[in-house]
C-alpha cells in the first residue's frame, strides 16, 4: 500500500515544532541544513549543498516509463521549492515551541514550506516507479532579502537533473490573507517587485535656535519623504500601482541641536517593468533636486532586489487542476489582484516555466482578516496544513511529469 501524507503527519509536526525553535537567518543555516538532510537520509536522492549557501538540491530519479529514452538526460524535470530562512524578529506568538533563539522567529511560515517538502520529498520517493521523470527539491536559504534563489540558479539547481527544469511549484502558508486551508493563485502577475531606496542628506550641524546658520538636513528630508508620496500619485497610473513606504527613519540625537545629517530607507513595490524601470530613475532625480534646491548634499543608493513575480498560466492551471481534485473547488480561490509582498522565487519563473501557490494556514474558524500578519511577532500558523501541503507538493511533481512526458515526441534515434 503507498504511503499517504496523512501517514506523516507526526513525523512532520515534530520537524515543524523543532525548525521552529532553531531558527537561522540569511545564507548560511548549517543547523537547518542538517536537518534537511537527516530527513533525506536513505530515500534514494542524489544530493548536492551549496557554496556560497547552506542550499539543499536534491535529484530523484523517476522509474516510470516514458516517451523519451530511460535517461536523466532526457526525461521530463519538475521543480519543487521550499525556502528555509527565518527573520530578525523577536517571537511574541506564545506558542509551546517558542523560539528559543533571541532576534530569531520563523514569522513567515517558512519551517511549515520545509517541513511539508521533506514530507514530499518521502512521498515521492515512495512512488518513484511511477515518476515519468525526475524531480528536483530546492531547499534554499536567503529568501528574506538575501536572494538565495539567484545563489541557487547560479550554482545549477535548475540544471541539476541533467537538463533544465520544465516545470517549477513553490508554496507560500498565510497566517492571513486566506481562511484555514484555503489555496490561492493567480496567472500571470501574482506579486510585487520589490527594491530599495537608501537615502542620506548631508547637511551642517548647528543650533536649533539658529537654523539660518547650519544646514537643517531634518527639514530637507521631511520633504523628500512627502514628496515621494505625492510623486506616487502624479506620475504613476493609478491602474498600474507603485507603493512606497519608509520604514527607517533617523536624524539627531537632542531636541535643541540641529543634526549633520539625516538618513531614511524605503521599500518600493511595483507591478510591471514599465513602472520599475521608471521609478529607479524618478525616485533618485527627485530626491536629488529637492536636496539641490535646499543646498545640501545628499547619497542616495537605489537597490534592486526581486522582480516581478509572474506565474506561467498552464502551470497554474494544472496546479489550480490538481488542488480541485484533490481537496475540492471551494478550497481554491483565484485572487483578483496581485499580493503586494515579493519572493525571490520571481527568479525561477524568470527562468522557466513556473507557479506560486498560497495556502491559508490561519487556525480553523479564525478570521483571517484580522489575525497578525507574516512577519509579525505575533503570527502564527497552524500545522493542520502540513499534511495538505505535502500531498500537493508530491501530486504537482507526479501528475505534471505524467502530463509533460505524454506530451513530447518519441525519441527517434539516428
């Protein structure tokens, strides 16, 4: 009899509740790592770590007949991500497995995406004689503003079954947005670019009683913050939206002196190129002119971090298929509009064909419309999903491999 997710349920639990208490942060998790690797343990993966990343990449072989030669080479790939990292946050959701690292939670969910892709990873293994091809597991590090989707795509991970990957899944847990165990997605643009805009006026220090003899560069940054806003507004359509919002803003260190400089940074959401491309020349021109006509000098530092995340469409579809038939159509909801939030997975479908899911992992019966947020010291997201995640995961790999290898051409040999 095969294996069935509901089998794993405590195994996957207890992984949660562990990488939940041992959260690690940006590139490097060595202690994740290892219990990534502890749960691949004797499964049949060929597996690779990273180098500049503690990344896991692992390669099953399918055993399954298929249209093309019994080869690695040939073979349909399909791709599965789960992202590994936590934030500086200090936890506050009072859970019993607490974190237990001070500045460190999993406030985004991504233990539950680790969790429920070694749950998959022992379902597929199970039925490996009836994969049509081979599946890669990315287990990546840095997704919280480190990029370790393009760490991983530079050292190989969509190449790493011998041939490039023909179809991408990643999966996102919600501890908002969606009710308990609801699936979401969207074709097409699904999520927000999402760079930065560091700024620092360089102004003369003085006295607050006499702002005509120093360069007040609290008062020139002020405006530059409103300014920004007002700009959002006036040039940019209404329809193609551009959000801007500081988030750290320091000048000073006494009411009665007047500082030598002041500094903010922004976060920048955008929804197309068009508008990406635009506001990377708007923003800076701004803030330079007002610094200009106020007669400071001022830095101004424009990071670029994800793109656009856009989802193919017969990668959603199949996915929005296969969620149906296996749970059933009022747990899928095909979002109206795009997620202001952004992920580095935008990389991977930039490169190949791909799709993002959202499952709803808020406690039965509470309204997800008011529960904190990811991110949040507060948020906190129930295991009940693991199991369904799971299952989705190893069913996305094993009904596309099937469909990708019907659909190529008989191999006719010279």
């Amino acid at each position: 009899m095969s294996l069935a997710a509901a089998d794993l349920t405590a195994d996957l639990v207890r992984f949660r509740h562990e990488m939940h208490q041992d959260p690690e942060i940006g590139l490097d998790l060595p202690r994740t790592q290892e219990r990534v690797l502890t749960a691949l343990e004797g499964l049949g993966y060929e597996i690779s770590l990273g180098t500049d990343t503690t990344s896991v990449t692992a390669v099953l072989r399918g055993g399954a007949p298929s249209s093309t030669p019994d080869s690695a080479g040939q073979k349909p790939v399909v791709l599965l991500r789960a992202d590994m990292d936590a934030l500086p946050v200090q936890e506050r959701s009072g859970v019993a497995y607490t974190s237990r690292v001070d500045g460190a939670m999993h406030a985004c969910g991504h233990d539950l995406h680790t969790a429920m892709l070694t749950g998959a990873a022992t379902l597929l293994a199970d039925r490996r004689e009836q994969l049509a091809g081979d599946v890669v597991l990315m287990f990546q590090p840095g997704e919280e503003g480190h990029d370790g989707a393009s760490v991983m795509i530079r050292e190989g991970v969509l190449d790493a079954a011998g041939r490039r990957v023909d179809a991408a899944f990643g999966m996102h847990v919600f501890s908002g947005l969606a009710p308990h165990g609801q699936f979401v997605t969207k074709p097409g643009v699904m999520m927000s670019a999402s760079d930065g805009l560091v700024v620092t006026v360089l102004g003369a220090g003085g006295h607050g009683s006499a702002p005509h003899m120093a360069k007040d560069p609290v008062a020139v940054i002020t405006e530059i913050v409103t300014a920004l806003q007002v700009m959002v507004t006036r040039q940019f359509d209404m329809f193609d939206p551009v959000v801007l919002s500081v988030g750290l803003l320091q000048a000073g260190s006494k009411r009665n002196v007047i500082p030598e400089t002041a500094h903010f940074e922004a976060t920048i959401r955008t929804f197309s190129e068009a508008s990406r491309e635009k506001m990377r020349v708007a923003a800076p021109r701004l803030v330079r002119h007002i610094a200009a006509a106020h007669g400071v000098d001022v830095d101004v530092d424009y990071q670029t971090e994800y793109p656009v995340s856009i989802t193919d469409t017969t990668e959603t579809e199949h996915a929005e298929d296969i969620i149906s038939g296996m749970f059933n159509a009022e747990r899928l909801t095909r979002l109206a509009t795009p997620i202001s939030g952004s992920e580095d997975f935008s990389h991977v479908m930039a490169a190949v064909p791909g799709t993002f899911i959202g499952l709803g992992a808020v406690a039965p019966g509470t309204d997800h419309t008011t529960t904190a947020f990811n991110h949040s010291p507060y948020a906190t997201f129930d295991d009940a999903v693991l199991t369904d995640g799971a299952a989705l995961y190893a069913e996305l790999a094993t009904s596309r491999l099937a469909s990708l290898s019907a659909s190529q051409p008989a191999f006719a040999a010279n």
